[in-house]
C-alpha cells in the first residue's frame, strides 16, 4: 500500500484501511483482510471439503503447484499444509531456508520469482520477519499463504482455532455440525476466552485477538509484563489483560496456552521458576478455577513448562482436535487460493513473466 | 559571469526583515544591490545584466540542508556528491551539511577535503560535518582543529550516537575550544535493539520491535544536563532530528534556560505519523521513526513558536535492492531534499498557517545561525549570491528525482511549491534542465 493514497488527508490521518489490492485477493496475510461473511464461507468450506469424498476432493486442484517457503522451522503448520495441499491433489514443493539459496544470500523477493517461474501457483510462507507475506505477495503477485511471520500473525492458525472453539461450545451444542454455525458478531457472545503466556512474542495471539472478539468473544490476555506490555490491550476492541492467573482462568470458557518462546527472550529478565508458579496450567488449578472451561494449546508445547501433561491430556484438552481442524481449513484456504478467479490471475501472472 | 537582474519578486529574507517587492542585482556571484522595485533596472541596463522576472514569485537566500547523507566516500551506488547535490538544487537548496557516515567514515582532513574537491562535481556548496570520534566508535575524539581548518562546520556520530557521558562532555568541550557545534543523534541505543518503528499500541500489532520515546528524549536530557555543567564555555549541542514531544519539551525548557541547545526537524516527522508504516512500507522506516500524532502536533507546535532552528532532511538515500527487502532488515531512511519546500508549505504553511516567511527562516538564516555559516542564508549586499525563486501555491508533482535512489514515501505527491530557479553564487540552475550536470 503506498501512502500517498490520499494525502493532505494522509498527514493527519489516523486510519489506513487495509483493503488495498496490491496483492492477489486469495492471499491470506493478516487475519484482519477477512471479513465475517468471508470466515463463514472458509468454515463452510472447510466442512464441505472434509465431508467430501476422498477421489472427487482429490481433483479439485489438481496438478496444481503449491510452494511451502519455511524459513522456521515447523512440524504442525508446515505437515498440515502439505496434507491439505495433496488431499487437494496439489503438487506440493518444500523450500527451506538451510537447505536452499537462502542460505547463500537471495533475497526473498528473487526466491518468489524464482518459485513462480519454476509454476508455483500459490506460495505458503513460514518466516521470521514481520510482514514479510506482504513483501513476498506484492512482488510475486501470486496469492501467499500467511504461515507465521515473525511476531506479527498465523492466520491459519486462528481460523483453525475458531473452528475448533465452534465444534465444543458457542452455538453447536455438540450436536449440530461445525457448518451450520453461522458466523456473526453474536456467534461467541457470552465466551471468554483467555490467551495466557509469552503474548508479545505471540504471532497466534495477535490474530486471535484480531479475530475472535469480531464475533463477539472477550479475549483476555494474561501473562508478567515483561511478556505481555500494557499495550497490547489496545490491539482492539473486546481485549483486556488480567495478571492474575487464577482470576483469568475462572471467568473463562477457553483457556488457550502459549509457549514461552525461549529463543526470543533475549535481553528480557524473566524468572521461569517464578513464572510456572503463577501461569502454568496444572490439572489442580483447572478444576478450582475452569472446571468446564476448553483447552488449547497452538503447539509446539512444553509440556511441564506453560502446562502439565495431564491437562495436556486430560478430557478438557483439545490440543490434537486443534491439529485435525487445521488440515481442512487449509484446505478450504487452498481452494480459496487457487480457485476460479486465482487461475485467472495466474494466467496473467504468466503472461507478465519475461522471456 | 553575466550580472543577473531579478525583478518583481516578492523578497523574503528572514534575517535581514524583509518580506516586501524588492528587486535583485547579482554580479561576480555576490548580491550587488538589493532595491525596491524598478530601482535597478538603470544599473541592470549598464552592466547588460541577464532579466529574470520573478512577478507572483518568492524571491529567497537558497536553503541550507544541515543535515544530509551523500554517501561519497564509499557508497556512490546509493548517491554521489553530484547527483545528491543535484537533488538538493531542484529542491531549492544552495548549501548542504554532509553528514561523515561514509565508508570509510569521515573522520580526517583528508576525508573532508576530498568531499570538497572540485572534482566531486557538486552543483552546490557542500560543507561537510566530520566524526565525533574515530571512526564514530564513540571512544577516541578526532582532531576537531585540523577538521575545522579542512572545512568541517560541525562534530557529529550521527546514526550512532555519543553514548558515554565523559566522551559526549569531552566532545562539546573540544567543539567549545575549536568553535564547532556537536550535533547529536539522540538514541539510546541499548534500548532499542532490533527496533524499527515508533513503540505502541502499533507496533505491537504489526508485531515489531518499536523504539520508545524515552530513547530518544533520556538522550536529549542527559546531554543538556552535561551542557548545562559547561554554561561558562561556548559549548553548543545541536539535537538531530528530533522527533518527539518530550525531547521538544526538554530543549525547549534548555533555551529558557539560556543554555545553548539547537534542534531540527524534518519534513517526514512533520508531515508522517507512525500509521504510514501501514502494511510494512519500507519507506515509512527511518531512524528516528516516524511518531504518533501528538509528537508531529508538537513539532509543528515548536516550528511555529521558534523552539525548533531549523528543518532539516536527513535524506539518506537507498538503492532498491536494499528497500525491497523485509521491514525489519531494510535499511533506516528516505531521500528528502526534493520534497522539503513543498513538505513545508504544504503541512505547516497551508494546513497549519504558519506564515511564509517563518518556513524561509526555518530554510535559510535558522540552519545558517545553528551552523554558524556568517556567508549563508541571506541576500543583503556583498553575500554570496545563492537564492531561490519559486511559486508558494503553484503544484506540481514529485514523479522523477535526480537522485540516484528513489526511496521516498512522497513519490507521486502532488504538493504546492514550484521551484522555479536555483542560483548558486550568481550561476543559475534550472530544475527542469540538467542542473550543471
């Protein structure tokens, strides 16, 4: 997006919209570019494609070349993809940066053209640098799947989230199928969701706090200062921080754990020891203070750490329905990616490509 | 060299008081007569001087940038003294203060007297700053006489700033002794690692590191703390590009002090706020970053009311390759000298009502008084002919650059304040034309 979209008005302006077009509309970058109806028509999407037949999902893109740029490494987010990608009938490409030209100094703009030239059709990126989806979008023009940027969003993990929420409380009831539930603004009225750990690092905390409060959650964030700053209360509407712990977790319907990301704690003064007596989640403060409340954990989880193995396990936790909700809303992202419209971008991209 | 009649402008010479029609001869390359209008036209006609007609136009001293980055010694493939020198005419400039974060960095006579040579081909005058310290490591001081007496006209580390106190007290010290100003980038460093925007409620969404206020404005009080220890020498602290409320606040608080504190601003912190960063625009990351609104409300508030001396641009060109790249690993900085007049005219004259002659003052004998520069500034008899004629409310658009980098948020701007002419020591420069090339 260029600045001088509306300047006199840009000096003083306070809002950019985030609506530009710069870069192809199957792009899915920030959680904040989708709407509610479009979040709906991915979950319904998600449910159909799932429901489907295996041969008839397995035509849907078929041939269709998908890059996987994982400049981090991944288990969950990268296998998922994938997963999804081939059950599409995708080709799938892994490029990552140890064992690439990244490692000799290429750019990541040269790394996309280079992908697209090679017939990449749709880029999933995983990369340490904030905003760099939007970098790699801009210059491939090729729809770009948001992986996790560095601390700024997962996308994909929010809405896999969301799904995953739907499918144990909110309207379902645990009778109706995930489908049915029709996102709007009052779909999570009267849930509060709690996001407890390392937030200022947290890619997944910012785009469930961007994502669930628009569909009328209260996101509560808790966690030492030192991890999760005064600010970050104003991310947006429906988002609170609470300290404490224990207050967190009573009034909460999802108790959501974050790991402590120990590689990027450099420089911070944190007490661990002091930090597992106040935040992790063991199976004796669950049942005083959350006994009906849902678990999660985005992975990868430090079991001991940020929580204990039997709330890990136990019946509270949805950590591995988590996994299994990610490979069909990758899916339905996938086809959202390369469906009809993005072919015809392609065809444009391809034209574009010098000879 | 031809003499130059200028005639029918409207004369705006902030040091000498005049805002009035007044006519122009130029002769030798020096002011040989300012009069009223018509006055001249006898003594222009003897001398067969070349008529330029400034009727609807702003007749000013050329402006002085204290603050740029030329990249010669080092770095032409980002800019050279010609070309950046060339940038700054068609921006209406006739003086410019390079800043010594060259490669090697500017810290010999040598270094400042090669960047002076008539064989860099500059358009227009350039003095250059020279480093506080060896190689601005911040641990030796350099030799300020001998840079002084190569050509330097002030002291600084900018882009890194003097952290130590001893070190910043010795170099306003041995700046006071020799006669130089030490102009500091006021950054604390070891609390803004891996930061590339403004800290707050933004950054933290965007998920990037940001860069407090405190870092900017703790520097800033310390160093007029340590200043104000020295109030029985002429030591002299000029704040770089200052950005924030708070380090306004703290100068500002110096000046009522007596203490001999000056600060800049530039145009993007001015005319920016932090929301420019939007989707991850390289071109909104430079350092200082761009603030949150209440700071720009301030700075146009200390531009109004004299606390700030001067604008200045810190342009600090960037090759493509280097600003295509992620926010975070880009480099710091945008080139500004072509948008500087219309930048003002348009944020602080039309959008704020700052009067014309206010903004000349902050273009022309305000940077010429926080430098020192007695021959800069003003067009009364016997200076240096370097002025500027241009047209306040006539558009035009920021499409090219003669800069050889094109890293500017600005590009596609359309803004007040057509540059009609520069003139640099009587040679007339023409921004449409190829400006001396």
């Amino acid at each position: 997006m260029k600045i001088s979209a509306n300047q006199p008005a840009a000096a003083a302006s306070s809002q950019q919209t985030s609506s530009s077009f710069s870069w192809h509309p199957g792009s899915a970058i920030s959680i904040g570019h989708f709407s509610l109806p479009d979040v709906d028509r991915i979950l319904a999407r998600a449910a159909k494609l799932e429901a489907m037949p295996v041969p008839r999902r397995a035509k849907l893109l078929q041939k269709r070349r998908v890059a996987l740029l994982f400049y981090e490494s991944s288990t969950r987010t990268r296998t998922s993809f994938e997963l999804a990608a081939k059950s599409l009938g995708a080709d799938t490409v892994l490029v990552s940066a140890l064992s690439s030209s990244i490692e000799k100094g290429e750019s990541l703009k040269d790394t996309g053209l280079t992908l697209r030239a090679l017939g990449a059709e749709c880029i999933i990126l995983r990369h340490p640098n904030s905003g760099a989806p939007f970098l790699l979008a801009r210059e491939t023009g090729l729809p770009v799947l948001n992986a996790g940027d560095g601390m700024h969003e997962h996308p994909s993990q929010a809405l896999l989230d969301l799904r995953t929420i739907l499918s144990r409380i909110g309207r379902a009831q645990h009778t109706r199928p995930v489908a049915r539930v029709p996102i709007d603004e009052k779909t999570l009225a009267g849930v509060t969701v709690t996001i407890t750990g390392d937030i200022l690092h947290s890619r997944v905390a910012r785009s469930n706090a961007l994502l669930l409060p628009r569909l009328g959650a209260q996101v509560v964030l808790c966690g030492p200062p030192e991890l999760l700053p005064e600010m970050a209360a104003d991310i947006g509407p429906g988002v609170s921080i609470e300290r404490d712990f224990e207050r967190a977790l009573a009034r909460s319907q999802v108790a959501m754990m974050l790991r402590i990301q120990k590689e990027r704690l450099a420089g911070l003064q944190l007490d661990l020891a002091r930090y597992i007596e106040r935040y992790r989640l063991n199976g004796e403060r669950l049942r005083r203070f959350a006994p009906e409340a849902l678990v999660m954990h985005p992975g990868p989880m430090i079991r001991g750490l940020e929580i204990t193995s039997d709330v890990a396990d136990g019946p509270q936790s949805a950590i591995t329905e988590q996994v299994h909700h990610g490979v069909a809303v990758r899916m339905a992202l996938l086809a959202r990616a390369l469906g009809a419209t993005a072919a015809r971008s392609h065809r444009a991209a391809t034209k574009a490509r010098p000879a | 060299m031809s003499a130059i009649l200028i005639r029918g402008g409207r004369l705006i010479d902030p040091a000498a008081g005049i805002d009035a029609p007044h006519d122009l001869l130029l002769e030798q390359g020096i002011v040989a007569a300012v009069g009223a209008p018509g006055e001249l036209d006898a003594a222009a006609r003897e001398r067969h001087a070349t008529v330029i007609e400034a009727a609807g136009r702003v007749v000013a001293p050329g402006f002085i940038d204290i603050h740029v980055h030329l990249r010669e010694p080092g770095q032409a493939y980002k800019e050279t003294i010609a070309s950046g020198t060339r940038a700054a005419a068609a921006g209406g400039f006739t003086t410019v203060c390079a800043m010594p974060n060259t490669t090697p960095v500017n810290d010999s006579p040598e270094i400042t007297r090669w960047m002076q040579a008539p064989e860099r081909n500059a358009a227009i005058r350039v003095l250059p700053i020279a480093a506080a310290t060896r190689g601005s490591m911040g641990e030796q001081l350099t030799d300020y006489a001998a840079l002084k007496k190569a050509g330097a006209v002030a002291i600084s580390d900018d882009g890194k700033p003097i952290l130590g106190d001893a070190i910043m007290r010795d170099a306003l010290a041995l700046g006071a002794r020799v006669g130089l100003p030490v102009i500091q980038h006021a950054e604390n460093t070891d609390c803004t690692h891996g930061a590339s925007m403004n800290l707050g409620a933004l950054s933290f969404r965007l998920g990037l590191r940001g860069m407090s206020v405190e870092a900017e404005s703790s520097i800033v009080a310390r160093d007029i703390a340590l200043l104000a220890t020295m109030r029985d020498t002429p030591a002299h602290l000029h704040v770089a590009h200052l950005s924030t409320a708070a380090a306004l606040d703290a100068v500002r608080r110096a000046k009522g002090e007596g203490l001999r504190v000056t600060c800049e601003v530039a145009p993007h912190h001015f005319t920016l706020t932090e929301q420019a960063v939007g989707d991850y625009d390289t071109h909104a990351k430079m350092n200082p970053p761009l603030r949150s609104e209440q700071d720009r409300m301030a700075l146009i508030a200390g531009l109004a009311d004299g606390t700030v001396d001067a604008i200045a641009t810190d342009h600090a060109p960037h090759a493509p390759h280097e600003k295509e790249q992620e926010f975070e690993r880009t480099p710091n900085g945008i080139t500004g000298l072509e948008t500087a007049l219309g930048l003002s005219l348009q944020t602080l004259h039309q959008e704020h009502k700052i009067p014309l002659a206010r903004i000349v003052e902050l273009l022309t004998s305000g940077p010429a008084r926080v430098l020192n520069l007695t021959q800069c500034g003003s067009l009364v008899k016997g200076r240096p002919a370097d002025l500027v004629l241009f047209s306040p409310d006539e558009t035009w658009t920021y499409a090219t650059s003669h800069s050889l980098s094109k890293n500017s948020p600005f590009l596609g701007w359309t803004l007040p304040g057509r540059i009609h002419a520069t003139i640099v020591a009587g040679r007339v420069l023409d921004p449409e034309k190829s400006l001396g090339a």
